[in-house]
C-alpha cells in the first residue's frame, strides 16, 4: 500500500461523515463539544462547555476533557490522510496546561509529519482570544497501511 499522505482536496462530504461518526458518541454526548471543520491536514472542534465538563464552583474546564479534545482534534485532522478512517493502533499525546479555561474552546490540530508509520501532529486550545493548551500527539498507524 502507498505511503499515507495528507490529500490536497477532501472529499466533499467529510465533515458530515465524521460528524455523524462522532457526534452522538457517548463518552461526549453531553460535553457541548462539536467538529467544526476539517480540511487537508487540519480539523478544528469547538467546546461550549457544559456543567459535564466544568469543575464545580471554579468554572473552569476539566483538564482531562481538554487533553481528550486535543486527542480527538488530532486524530481527525490526521484521519483527512485516510478519507476519514482512523487506522491509528495507540497514540502518544504530549499536553501542557498554560491557564485554566472558562468559556469556550476551539481546538485546531494540524499534522506536523506523517510517515508510513506515524503521524505527528500539534494542537493548539484556545480560549477567549488565549492559549490554554498546547499539545503533541504521536499517532502510531495500523501495520500495514502505510507502506
């Protein structure tokens, strides 16, 4: 199989599909969480949190839901490799909190390297104009696949 690589288009109908894939997930059903775009290489997901992801009386987002969305942010922006299959046997991700996060997020992922056997991507958070997180992930890809 040829080595995965990031397309220069996507296929019309992707967001919709991974959407529909991911949307009504239940882990984050109740999250206020949703895929806002994808394009070659990227997605960004958005946050409007809900009192599922809020610490109690501070009112900051769970530091365990922004890592989760920096996960799930990068996956999708590598699944555009793979016509939004995700072909990925673990992945490695790197988190560091700046500032607790009050309000929304928008999280925007984008491949750094890809590779027949890994994808490496960066994942920024942001809320409120400001840089809460800033992740890595190494996606290890399904033997196989990559060529």
């Amino acid at each position: 199989m040829p080595r995965p690589q990031i397309p220069e288009t996507l296929a019309p109908d992707l967001l919709e599909r991974l959407c529909a894939r991911f949307h009504p997930w239940p882990l984050i059903s109740g999250w206020g969480l949703s895929i806002e775009s994808v394009a070659p290489g990227e997605a960004v997901m958005a946050l409007a949190p809900t009192k599922a992801v809020i610490n109690g009386s501070r009112g900051n987002v769970n530091g365990g839901v922004l890592a989760t969305i920096a996960d799930m942010a990068s996956a999708l922006a590598l699944s555009t490799a793979f016509d939004g299959a995700m072909p990925f046997a673990t992945s490695d991700l790197h988190i560091r909190y700046l500032e607790p996060a009050r309000g929304e997020v928008r999280a925007t992922a984008q491949v750094v390297r890809i590779s027949g056997r890994s994808g490496i991507l960066e994942c920024r958070l942001v809320c409120g104009g400001h840089l809460v997180a800033l992740s890595t992930a190494n996606f290890a890809i399904k033997p196989g696949l990559g060529g």
